[in-house]
C-alpha cells in the first residue's frame, strides 16, 4: 500500500486551491434564497490564511438571515497512476475557530466544481453538490481547534477522486444548508463559523488542508508451472 498525501497550492496558485464561497446579501433574507443562491463575493477570499467550512449570519428581524457560507478544496494527485486501485482516502482540516451562537452545523464533505482549478469565484457557491462524500459526522461545536480534523470518505467520495488530475471537494452544512432547513432564529443578530487554517496559512507549523489517498496496484494473480 501506498500513501499519498496532497495539498492546495498556496496564493499565488499554479493547479489547486482553497478558500471560502457565500451567499451574502446585508438584507433581511429567507434562509432558502440563501441556500439556493447563485453566490456573492467570497469572504475569505483563495489568499486568505482561514476560511470558513459552513457558517451563516443571522438578522435582527424574526426568521431572517444575511448569509451562508460553504467552502471549495481543489487538490492535485499527480503522483497517483491511473492503473492504482484506492482502498482508503480522508480530508483533513486543522480548527482556526468554533462559534455556534446561531446554530451547530453539521460539516461534511460534498464535490465542488469551480470554475477556475486554481481561483474561487462567487458563482462557485453554487457548484458544491449534496451527496455527502463521507459517512463521519462532525459538528461545529466539536471541532479540534489543535490538531487535525478527519473526514473519512465514503464510496462516493473515493470514486469522485480523479487519480492522476485534479480532485474537487467541498464543505457544507448537512443539517440546516444542505437540508434547506433554517436554524432556529436566536435574536440579536448572532453568527455562527466554523474555521479551518488554510494552504495560506502562516503559522508556525503545516497545518494546510490535505488529502490521504491508501491505494496500491491491482492484485494479479500469477500462475506457477511446474
């Protein structure tokens, strides 16, 4: 068995990036406008050192909401041949921050399908699918702010890798984004974010997201005369 792991580029990006898509409007909202968005300008743009893998803000006004956030990972696996078989593969993702003042998401793993494989555009935040690609469940509340956080991929996340070009993953909210189903209205105006470091990220220590793929060459039998 073989390992190989791979990374976002960093900004300036040469084949694979990283980085936060929303929808935005400042204006008193329904939650499915939001969710059904077309997308607005990214947050945490693709050279920013954090991004935010599922949030929303909340307004004032009852039922109301501003904003939803989703996030893009791009990896390149250039070192895997087409002929390996995938047996295993996780995404990880090391915590920045957890606030879940309006509602403790679901964070799970989806595709994505940017327009550009090394830039984030406001109209990606409508390309993240909502099949979830791995069968871990992981709230925001729990979210490791001191090491790695790890997604184990299902089938359909292990067959949506491309092994020797460009794999598009991404984040989203299973319980109120995916499921079109608006949290409870807290008052008062809360957000909630949940926050991984970045490819960009310049802290001490390697804490960009990254991808494990196990994969081996298939089995073939061999036939021994005697």
């Amino acid at each position: 068995m073989t390992h190989t792991i791979s990374y976002p580029d960093a900004h300036d990006e040469s084949n694979s990036v990283d980085g936060a898509v929303n929808a935005f409007t400042g204006a008193d909202t329904d939650w499915t406008d939001l969710v059904t968005s077309a997308g607005d300008a990214p947050v945490f743009s693709d050279s920013a050192v954090k991004f935010n893998i599922a949030g929303w803000d909340e307004r004032t006004t009852s039922n109301k909401w501003r904003t939803i956030e989703r996030a893009i990972v791009v990896f390149n696996n250039p070192s895997i041949d087409a002929g390996d078989t995938i047996t295993a593969a996780t995404i990880s993702g090391y915590g920045n921050m957890k606030g879940t003042n309006a509602g403790d998401p679901t964070c799970k793993i989806y595709s994505s399908n940017p327009a550009s494989d090394t830039a984030i555009v406001a109209e990606d935040y409508a390309t993240l699918g909502a099949t979830s690609f791995t069968d871990t469940t992981l709230l925001g509340s729990n979210l490791d702010l001191s090491g790695f956080n790890d997604w184990v991929l299902n089938s359909a996340g292990l067959a949506h890798i491309n092994k020797d070009a460009i794999s598009k993953f991404g984040f989203r909210d299973a319980t109120y984004d995916v499921a079109n189903s608006a949290p409870t209205h807290v008052g008062g105006q809360p957000d909630t974010n949940i926050r991984i470091w970045s490819a960009d990220e310049d802290q001490s220590g390697d804490r960009r997201p990254k991808l494990v793929i196990t994969h081996a060459l298939p089995f073939t039998p061999k036939v021994i005369m005697f």
